[in-house]
C-alpha cells in the first residue's frame, strides 16, 4: 500500500495559510484516514465464517464482501486524486470519509447479504475518495526537508500497520462481539477524525482546469465488477451457458469501451500513452499478476483456519500475525536490497519467495500444524508480497516523466487492486467447484490448496514476465 495515495500529485500543492494549525495534528488526522482505510481491505477477513452463518451467504457469494469494496477501491482510486486536485484535498477528504463512515454504518446494521454488499461498494467509492488526499495533506503540512521524510515515514508505517492489525482487531471485535463490529468500529472513530479534520485542516488544489473523467471510471469499475460476476458464475453454471458468457461478455465490452474512452478523451484517468513505456507496462502487468496471486492469502487462510482447522476469529487473527508483520519486514529490507542489486533482481527474488510460500501452502492437509500450514508459508508469501512491491513501484515511476510520477504511482496500485479482484473471483470459484457440495473437513481443504497451487501457477508467470520485459537498468526519469 506505499504507493497507493501517491496518486495525487505532490508537486501541485500549494502553500500553507499562515494561520496553519500544528502540523503533528495534520499529520495525525491525514494517518488517521489512512489507517481506516487499509485496515478495512483485510479486517472482514476473519468474519466471513459469521457473516456466512449470519446472513446466509453463498461460498461463491463470500468472495463478494471482500470484492465488491476492493473493485470499487481499484476503479474510483485514480478519478478520487483527481477530484482531490480540483476541488481540493480536504474537501474530498471530508466527502471520502463521511461516505466511508455511513457505508459502514449501513454495513454494520445490514439485514441481508446485498445490503452487506452495497454498503461494501459505496465504502470502496469513500475509500478511493479519501485515500488519494491523505499523502498530499501530509506533504503540504511539512515543509520539505528531513521533517517531511519523517512525516511520509510515518503515514507510510500507519498505512502497513493498518493491513497487519486488520486480522487481529477483526478477531477479537468478532469473539467480543460480533462480525457486525468490524464495521461498526469505524462509525465513531470517523466521526472523531470527522470533526477534528473539519476544525483543523487546511485547504490545497492544483487548480490547473482538467476534467473529472467520470465515464472512464464507472466503465472500468463496472466492467471489472461484471467480469468477476461472469467468473463466479462458472462454479453452478460452467463455462459455456449463458449465465456465465452474457455477463463476461459484457465485461470485456465495458473494459473496451474503458480503452476508447481513454483513448479519446482529454483528460483521461489512464493515459495510455503512458503503457508505450517498457517499465511502466511491465512493472504494472507484473503487478497485475502478482496483486491476482497474492491478494488472496489471508482469505483463503482465514476460511481454512476457521473452517478447517477450528480456530476462533480471534485465533485465526493471531495465527496470521506473524505473516502480517513479515509483510512490513519485506517492505522494510526492499529498499536496501535494491540499491545493492537493483529493482529488477529484487522483483524476482521477492516473487521466487512468494511463489515458494504458496506451493507450500498449496500441501496443506485437513489436520495440519500451525507452524508447517499457516505460519511458515503464510511469512513466505507476505515477505515475497513486501519485497517485490517497492521495486514494482520504483521500475514504473522511473519510466514516467517527472510531471506523470504520481499518476503512475496511482495506476501502479490500482493494477495489483484489479488483479487482485479478478484473481480472488477466479481462484475462489476453483476452490468452489473442486470442494462441490460436500462440506467436509478434506473436501473445503482440496478446494483450498487447489486455489493456492493455481496462485503458484500466476506467481511463476509473473516471474517469467518479469525475467523477460522488465528493464535490466533502472531508466532515468
């Protein structure tokens, strides 16, 4: 998630009034937001078994309460730091968080799964609005300087720490109280972070008179959307009826209206110029790939805790926090790594490490140990995660003009986001139809190891891609 709120450009801020309040507190306030936001991609994870129990929720069904946020976070993200330059960073901050805030609300109390889901949805629309203006508020309340790096440091720490904590808080508001609370949760802390940003952040804007490309943003978004439809719809339905190809169909018609949009427009939320670029287009296919992959872990983990293994939400959230934390490591050793042996070398290593975690994990059995199921693959495959991030994110902003970096940053994220959505629909429907309709122990974990060695199946395509087109030197931009 480091790059993720990158999308808004930097470069463009514009001064502090005078009368600027402390800039701990508009840093704290902007992490805030931040945390809310990256926190809700993994904390549902270990509340789907109760949600299911609950509400009554199909397997395929599942995929959906993770997926119906995180497409809508993926596809809104870049229009979201665009809005963010034109009508101003703490406005949109405001109108993300309350719409984030209410969607949770509206989540917490639903009655029924579609309710679940669309309040999902609009959260995903509240993230991608919020999001984008987090990293700009904190750079425009810190001047340039070793203070500053302090304050991106620390946004950056909150932003990992939220993905960590998700599976923790998850498991212990479900064991105390109920699923309903991972939601609920958010509904005071966003109205404190509400009312204190109100009083004390500051405006900024690019003012530079470009379009909100709204058609390119709800053409990818729904398209993405029905593609996963059209893929859940393989398990019940197989490949050739009509309830799978009508929707996929349509997807790929979205997505290639999507292009032409692009294409044309004036102010496009991708330009696709910008794909003509060897490192960007590799280093965003190679995310792709690996977002498809790795996106998926801690669900099918958590499913396979749960569901297979008997662990409580709460165990389930602990057994995981191992694996949380070697995500922040992989981040952490990134950097360090790469100015000894490069972005690219780095990439691969860290993907030959992620690929080894998921073929491990794909041997699991329906009576498998903590430490040789869930704990040394799952480091594995978030310390790969963490490792071939940073140098993905690096190869693609040096091939982008100075001026295009914060865009490329946004499309970067947005390309693991998308894949990660696609893959999840893809790789639970394969789990769905191998397990069938038995509900045995042996018969959810065959459907499990079968999606995690289809993951190590993507994770070796992305290391092929990655030999074969990513640059060998890092371009200078």
């Amino acid at each position: 998630m480091t790059t993720m709120l990158e999308a808004a450009d930097v470069a463009r801020v514009s001064g502090r009034p005078r009368s600027a309040p402390p800039a701990w507190l508009v840093v704290a306030l902007a992490c805030a937001g931040q945390f809310l936001v990256v926190l809700d991609v993994s904390v549902v994870n270990v509340a789907l078994p109760s949600i299911r129990a609950d509400l009554g929720m199909s397997g395929s069904g599942l995929q959906w309460v993770v997926n119906a946020y995180s497409i809508a976070f993926a596809g809104f993200m870049l229009l979201g730091g665009r809005a963010g330059d034109l009508y101003g960073r703490k406005r949109m901050f405001l109108v993300g968080l309350g719409l984030f805030t209410v969607a949770s609300l509206a989540g917490g109390l639903a009655e029924g799964g579609g309710q679940l889901l669309l309040a999902r949805a609009v959260q995903g629309l509240g993230a991608a609005v919020l999001a984008p203006a987090t990293l700009t508020i904190v750079t425009s309340a810190v001047p340039e300087g070793p203070a500053r790096a302090r304050a991106i440091a620390t946004w950056t720490a909150v932003g990992a720490g939220g993905g960590a904590a998700g599976g923790f808080f998850g498991g212990l508001l479900v064991d105390t109280l109920s699923w309903r609370w991972v939601l609920l949760i958010n509904v005071p802390v966003g109205a404190v972070v509400l009312l204190g940003s109100l009083l004390w952040l500051t405006e900024s804007r690019a003012g530079d008179g470009r379009r909100l490309d709204l058609p390119g943003a709800l053409l990818v978004t729904g398209g993405l959307a029905v593609l996963a439809y059209g893929i859940s719809q393989t398990e019940a339905e197989g490949w050739t009826a009509a309830a799978t190809l009508v929707p996929l169909a349509v997807g790929l018609a979205l997505v290639g209206a999507f292009l032409l949009v692009e294409s044309r427009t004036a102010a496009p939320l991708m330009p696709l110029g910008l794909l003509r670029v060897r490192a960007v287009a590799s280093a965003n296919a190679a995310m792709f790939l690996s977002g498809a992959a790795l996106f998926c872990t801690w669900y099918f983990i958590t499913l396979y805790a749960q569901n297979v293994l008997g662990y409580s939400p709460l165990d389930a959230g602990l057994a995981m926090l191992p694996s949380s934390l070697a995500i922040v490591l992989g981040s952490k050793l990134a950097p360090r790594l790469m100015r000894r042996s490069g972005a690219r070398r780095v990439a691969v290593l860290g993907t030959l490490v992620a690929l080894t975690g998921y073929a491990w994990q794909s041997t699991m059995t329906a009576d498998g140990g903590y430490l040789t199921s869930i704990m040394g693959p799952g480091i594995l495959m978030m310390l790969g995660a963490g490792l071939a991030s940073t140098p993905l994110a690096s190869l693609a902003t040096s091939g982008a003009a100075p001026g295009e970096a914060g865009l490329v940053s946004g499309l970067i994220n947005t390309s693991r986001t998308m894949g990660g959505s696609l893959g999840l629909a893809v790789l639970s429907t394969l789990a769905a139809a191998r397990t069938g309709s038995a509900d045995s122990a042996q018969a959810l974990t065959q459907g499990y190891a079968l999606a995690f060695g289809a993951g190590t199946s993507v994770l070796v395509a992305a290391v092929v891609l990655m030999l074969v087109w990513l640059p060998r030197r890092t371009p200078a931009g």
